[in-house]
C-alpha cells in the first residue's frame, strides 16, 4: 500500500443532510468557535494552536496543506439548516501507517450540534470511506482521555472496541499526563449498519497514489 498524494473531490454521505468536504479558506470563523470551545480545550489543549484568529488560520492552512500533500484526511462537517449550509464540526483521519494499514481518527463539534448524531454520522462515514478503496486500511484507532465519556459513547456507537487504557498518554491543559482509553474498529469487524442500523452510505472520492 503506498500513501496517496493528492485530495479529489468531498465525500458525500447518502442519508440525511449531513455532507463532509475540504476545509476552505472561508471556514475561518468556524474553526475559532471550535477550537475556542472550552469543552473542546479542556482535551486538546496542549495539541491545538492558541484559540485567536492566528491560531484558528494556522490550524486550517495546515488541514488543507495535509490534504494536498497526503498526510490527513481532514474534513469540514456540513448540514443544511434552512437552505443554507452550515459548518458544525471537524473530523480527520491523521497518523497514518501504509505498512500496517492504519490510521488514527478524531472530531469536534461545535456545542450547540453535539448530541445531535453528527459526531457519529460523521465518524462513521469517514471509516467506511478510510476502509474502501480510496485507502483500504485495515485499522482505525480512536482515542479519548477518561472523563471525556461523550467520545466514549461516540467510539460506541460506531463500533469502535474499547481495547485498554493506556496510561499517561494524552497531555492535559494542567500540565498533567493523562490516562487514555484506546478503542479501534478492524476493516473485518461488523459495522453498525451491517446490524440493522442505518449508516452513512459514501461515494468514495480517489485519491492519487505515488
């Protein structure tokens, strides 16, 4: 498997409103807002640029060059609100390994969206999608420190398998070194709309390969 090099085209989940695409350049204001969130810097603050326009602007320079140039898979999460479409979230695949065919995936959503199913839509569409031919991975993680129990339930519901806790393995905004739990769901293992749940249904774009 070699690593691809080139982004072509959004994905489009089938079902509902929800849609992913690249960020743009116009998305600035929406990447403020989440990386600002307090919820959200409680978990990441120590990998996330400062929350001021310089930081939001390097966060999204660096999605869209990750894109250009291979290395993460970084999407805006689009739904439509009263005929327009509105940003509400961030989801990635990053860390790839193209020897052992694995990734590792996060997301945010903006505090008024949460609790919503977008996370999950969104998590599960960029799984299908990392686990097709476009990438064909065999092995998605996710990682969450403890308290953080909505990622928790988001890994559920995706069929993300809680695999252990990995101790000290997240930096905190206190300058603690907190425990982590690992969940990752195997391109083999059922996915949730194979159980007779509804699942987000990707038209996989291609990406270029070396």
């Amino acid at each position: 498997m070699t690593q691809p090099t080139a982004w072509d085209g959004p994905l489009r989940p089938a079902h509902g409103d929800l849609r992913l695409r690249p960020w743009e350049e116009a998305d600035l204001a929406v990447v403020l807002r989440g990386i600002s969130d307090p919820d959200f810097r409680r978990w990441n603050a120590v990998t996330i640029p400062p929350p001021t326009e310089e930081g939001a602007r390097d966060y999204l320079l660096r999605s869209m060059a990750g894109w250009r140039e291979g290395r993460v898979a970084s999407f805006a999460v689009v739904v439509t609100e009263a005929g327009r479409e509105v940003v509400v979230g961030d989801v990635r695949l990053a860390n790839f390994g193209w020897i052992n065919r694995s990734a590792r995936i996060s997301y945010w959503v903006l505090p008024e969206y949460r609790g919503r199913g977008r996370a999950s839509g969104a998590v599960e569409a960029v799984t299908r999608w990392g686990f097709g031919p476009a990438l064909g991975l065999h092995r998605i993680e996710l990682s969450h420190v403890l308290p953080n129990q909505a990622s928790c339930r988001v890994a559920g519901r995706c069929g993300y398998l809680a695999e252990g806790t990995m101790r000290g393995e997240m930096p905190g905004s206190d300058g603690r070194m907190w425990d982590a739990h690992l969940h990752a769901r195997l391109a083999t293992d059922p996915a949730p709309g194979d159980q007779g749940q509804s699942s987000p249904v990707v038209q996989a774009p291609s990406w270029e390969r070396r």
